[in-house]
C-alpha cells in the first residue's frame, strides 16, 4: 500500500485499538456473567438444603423402603417428580434433581428427551459443601458439556446419607430470557460503547500521529526541495508502487546523497591529483625552454668579447626562439584559465566553414611544405554555414593542426572532412597520419596535458583548450579510432 508513515502509524492504531475495544467487550462481559452466577449462587446456596428438608419430611410421612433398597427409593419416583415440578412451578429459575451417592441421576422433573446425562460429577459438590469460594459450577445434566452454578445438599434418610439434592439455578427458560436480552440491550450497549471509544481513541490518536510526524514531514519535504528524486519519492505517479513513507524517503535520500558525496570526493581527488600532473607538466615544458635560454644568455654573458658578430646572433637567435616558446606557454595558460573561469563569451554569428579553413590552410602551408606534408580539406558541395564564435573556432582549428602538422612524419597527410548530419549539425573531423594517440591516453586526454616522448607526440594546452571553447558552444570533442591512420579528432557544431 501507498501509505506514509502517519497513515501507516494510524492503520495499525486503529487495529490495535479495535482488537483492545473487543478484548475489553469481552471481558467486561464475562466478567458479569462471572458476577451474576457468583450472586445467584451465594443467594441460592441454601434452597437444596430447604428442599432436602422437605424431601426428608415426604419420607417419614410415606411408607418405609423395601428391606434392601435404597433409602433414596423409598420417596417414590411420582413423588420426587411432583415435589420437584412444583418447586420448578414456583420458581422457573432452577432445575431440580435426586441423586444417588455415586452422582447417579435417579430423580428429576425434566420432560422426556431433555435430559443429556444419567449421572454427575460429585467433586464440585463437594466443594460447595466445603465452603470453597464461589462461584462454583457443576455438570449441567440438560447439556452434554455445559456446566453452571448450582445448589446441593446431603439427602439423608434416618440419619444415613442416601444421596444428593442437585439443584441448577439457571434453568434452560433463564438461559433462554438471557440470551434474547443479551441480544437485545446488553451487546448492543455494548458495541455502541466499544464504537465511541474506537472513536475517540481514533481521533485522539491521528492530532497525536499528526503532531508527532510532523517534522519529519518537513524535513522530508526540506530534502525534496535540495534533491529532485528525493521530490519524485514524496509525490509518486500513480500505480508506480512508489512508498510515501518518510522514514524510506529519508533513508533512500540519505543513501544517495552518501554516494553522491563519495563520487564527488572521488572525482575531487581524481582532480586533485590530474591538477598535480598539469603541474608538473607545466613546469617541465617551461623548465626546459627556460633553462636554454638561461643557458645562452649565460654564455653570451661570458664570451661576449671572444664571439664574433655570427655567432653572437646565433646564441640570441636560440635566445629568442627559446623565449617565444614560453611565451606561447604563458599565453596558453592564460587563455585557459579565462575560460576554464567563465571570464570569456562567444560571441555567436553564421559563418562560412569553408573560408575558415581556407584560411587555416594559409597559416599552415609554409610549415606543410617544409616536411613535405600534404594538406587536404573534403568539403560538401555547397559549403555549409554554421553558428559559432568565429574566433574561437577560428582557435580551434589551429590547435588542432599544429599538433597534426607537428607530429606528423615527413610526406605524411593531414586531413580535414566536413558533412551534414541529421540533427542540424555539421560535424568536423581532423585526423593525421602521425603516431596516434596511446590507448591508455584516451581517458585524461581532453582532461589534463599530456607530456609523451619517443615516436608519439608531446602534448601540452592545446587540447584542453580546445575542449573547453567546444564545451562553450554546447559541443564536445572525441578521439575517433580509425584504421590506418594516426590521431583523428571529431566535433560538430549547429548548422546556421
């Protein structure tokens, strides 16, 4: 069941509170019935001794019993039934009976077919007679189970115990009488009572339910408003199955915002330690350059009245090469942390892509032809317009090239292919014939620099600054494996 937790709490309140209401029905009855046969007993206890009295009156006025009978006999069974009918007569609330010394059943008014026993146990009996408390039930001889309270006394016969006066003091009528008016008044005062203290206890119960949960309702409401699952938790669809429970929303909520936190703290330390790498590799592109061009201007510092004029503008020209290095690096950093800090717009036009790259190839085309590199552009028919910042494009395109003309080998091919997709876009793609991109570099390589050595190439900036400027323009770039051939890089950007 959909239900939260106040509902919940009162569903099973109102259960317990109706199981207790019930209980307590119960009990209050059984407790009066307990009362009434305690009662009626202690009032009743001395009518079997009256009636044994005048059975013992009957008996001296009577014949005496045959010479080996029972004294008990000697009453005469017409005599018992018309003592014992009219005693019923007088008083309907009682069922008399004669028995013998072992419980035997041997007198009784009862009409035929009412009578379920022939004999009685004697051990309640006997407790009565013991002034045991009360109230105390014997055998009901009209009932195969049934037990009530009852009177009994000694029937003695010139002074020798012949039986037992049995006299049950609420007779099958009062059975009768008591069931109909139980029916009648007594269960149903007692169901309305039971229903206006359900009621109550109900009403009672929900204010305390409400005001108990309500903090919990607002804290779980505070956590729908900072997490939008936690929100979707607190009002799910219908026939979702969703639980409304405060105490699951809080637990589900807090379990992942624990792993929202860890992810964080992992992708922090992930950060943390790529931002020591770019550190170090930072510091040892500039080192290098640095160092040489410290090392020049040293030995300018030195030789300067040994050098001719030649070899001095050798050392300077290394000098200054040197220095171009770092200030490229220096400009490279600065650009990036610009946009890494959101200090830069683009400013969006539509553009010819075409002449973007035409002019891109100019740049290019003096350092192409020195390593003998070829430069091709695969451009649709006609040129398509797109809808970027034409500078930071502009940007783009010569990062990527540098690194392709940089690392690729001598009469090797750089390439630029650009087609229409279906989504509005026009996608870009710029791959070399060069070494390629290590495997193991995919994952941190648009993420931090990257410093490879050997055959592969050195990277530095340019790549992540590429990623940022494509981020800026709602685009990403992906390292695209293709046969055959060395790094190859795709982005796209909107169709104008």
């Amino acid at each position: 069941m959909n239900l939260s937790l106040s509902q919940r709490l009162s569903l099973v309140f109102s259960v317990l509170l109706l199981a207790c209401c019930g209980a307590s029905a119960w009990l209050q009855i059984r407790a009066n019935i307990m009362h009434e046969k305690e009662v009626v007993q202690g009032l009743s206890r001395g009518l079997a001794r009256s009636i044994a009295l005048d059975a013992q009156l009957m008996h001296a006025d009577s014949d005496p019993a045959p010479t080996g009978a029972p004294a008990s006999e000697g009453l005469g069974p017409e005599a018992v039934r018309r003592l014992f009918g009219q005693l019923m007569v007088v008083n309907p609330n009682v069922e008399v009976y004669l028995l013998d010394m072992e419980g035997r059943i041997v007198g009784h008014a009862a009409p035929a077919g009412h009578l379920k026993r022939d004999r009685v146990n004697l051990d309640p009996i006997r407790r009565l007679l013991d002034n045991q408390p009360l109230p105390i039930q014997g055998d009901d001889p009209r009932s195969d189970s049934g037990r009530k309270v009852f009177s009994a006394a000694v029937l003695r016969m010139d002074e020798r115990k012949v039986g037992y006066i049995y006299v049950i003091l609420q007779s099958e009528e009062h059975d009768r009488l008591a069931a109909r008016a139980t029916a009648s008044s007594a269960l149903r005062t007692t169901l309305w009572s039971m229903a206006v203290v359900a009621l109550l206890g109900l009403l009672a119960g929900l204010v305390a339910f409400r005001l108990i949960t309500r903090p919990l309702n607002r804290l779980a409401a505070t956590m729908g408003q900072l997490d939008t699952k936690a929100e979707q938790l607190l009002l799910p669809p219908p026939n979702a199955g969703g639980r409304r429970d405060e105490i699951a929303i809080l637990e589900r909520t807090y379990s992942e915002m624990a792993e929202r936190i860890n992810e964080q703290w992992q992708t922090v330390r992930q950060l943390d330690h790529e931002r020591r790498e770019v550190v170090a590799n930072i510091s040892h592109d500039l080192r290098t350059p640095l160092g040489s061009l410290h090392g020049y201007l040293e030995t300018l510092s030195l030789k300067d009245e040994t050098l001719d004029a030649a070899g001095r503008q050798h050392y300077l020209g290394i000098a200054l090469a040197q220095s171009r290095k770092v200030g490229r690096l220096a400009q490279a950093l600065f650009e990036l942390a610009r946009l890494e800090h959101g200090a830069v717009a683009p400013e969006i036009e539509a553009f010819s892509l075409s002449d973007l790259i035409q002019d891109v190839f100019q740049k290019f085309e003096l350092r192409a032809e020195e390593k003998l590199l070829h430069l091709n552009a695969v451009l649709p028919h006609p040129a398509p317009m797109v809808s970027a910042d034409l500078g930071m494009i502009e940007r783009v395109l010569t990062n990527l090239f540098d690194n392709a003309i940089r690392h690729t080998p001598t009469g090797g091919t750089v390439e630029i292919a650009v087609e229409a997709n279906e989504q509005g876009q026009v996608r870009i793609t710029v791959g070399d014939t060069g070494p390629g991109i290590p495997a193991d570099m995919e994952d941190v390589l648009f993420r931090r620099p990257f410093a490879l050595r050997g055959e592969h190439r050195e990277g530095g900036l340019g790549l992540l600054i590429v990623s940022r400027i494509l981020q800026l323009h709602g685009s990403t770039i992906e390292l695209v494996r293709v046969p055959q051939r060395g790094a190859v890089f795709r982005f796209a950007l909107a169709a104008a």
